[in-house]
C-alpha cells in the first residue's frame, strides 16, 4: 500500500510505516506532543504492535524524494454499534516543521481516507484544536466536545 502525490513541486509517497522507520517517527512525535512528554521505552514497546496490528492500526509515514520521512499518521480502526460498522479515529498526524503548508498533511489525510474507504470504514473522527482550521479546510466538521481523563 503506498501512495505518491505532487506536493508543492515535489513528489511524496505516503506509504505503510515499517520497522526501519522507528527513530523518524519518534523525532516527529516529538514535535507533535504537547499534552505528553514521549518516552522512547514505551515508544519502543508499542511501534512493533501498531505494526504487526494492521486490522486495528494504519501507520502511515509520508516520505519525500530522497527517501527522509517527513510525516506519518496514526489512525486506529475500531467496530462500533451506533455507526453500523467500523469507525477510524485519527489519533496522530504531524508534519516536520520544515516541510509544513507543502500539501503534506492533506496527502496524508487523502491516503488514511482511502484506506479507510476500502475497509467499509464509516467515518473518521478527530479531536485537535490546534489544528481545527486544518482539518475543516479538508471537509472535517465539529460535531462532539472530545473531553479526557488521564490515568
């Protein structure tokens, strides 16, 4: 499964995440965390399970042409009863800082929509309100308070 769009004069291939792409996704998750401080033991315990998991995660790095990740999403697929079927909730998106307003983020969301899409996936939630103008600008509406409690 992968994917390559034009972004901004550029060509970037979105595509599932693998193993060799651990420490690029963790220096991009440090970019992303503001309510977390990422802790690599347990970056390092849970990166091989959303990997091995494909039926309940879809990690997917966003990789420019001379192959460094640029970005990558976390989207966790989950069977639901008041939707009819399946629902995909967008956990984690970033782009590095340096390649941002290229159409990377967009390109990403494109390609978790339609693997979404192909897995009979009913909708896609997101909770961001840094990023709310982001996700609204590509069709995403509020429709819910996200409210949390952390343990």
């Amino acid at each position: 499964m992968s994917t390559t769009v034009d972004t901004s004069l550029t060509k970037t291939l979105i595509r599932a995440a693998q193993a060799a792409d651990a420490d690029p996704v963790y220096s991009l998750l440090e970019q992303l965390a503001t309510s977390y401080s990422p802790e690599r033991p347990a970056f390092d315990a849970n990166f091989p399970l959303l990997l091995e998991d494909s039926t309940t995660s879809l990690l997917l790095v966003a990789e420019d042409e001379a192959g460094t990740v640029v970005g990558y999403a976390l989207t966790t697929i989950t069977p639901l009863l008041h939707t009819n079927g399946s629902s995909a909730h967008l956990q984690e998106l970033v782009v590095d800082d340096a390649h941002r307003g290229k159409g990377i983020g967009t390109a990403i969301v494109e390609e978790v929509e339609r693997v979404c899409r192909g897995r009979a996936v009913r909708q896609i939630t997101v909770a961001s309100r840094r990023s709310a103008d982001f996700y609204e600008r590509i069709g995403y509406r509020s429709s819910a308070d996200f409210l949390k409690r952390t343990f």
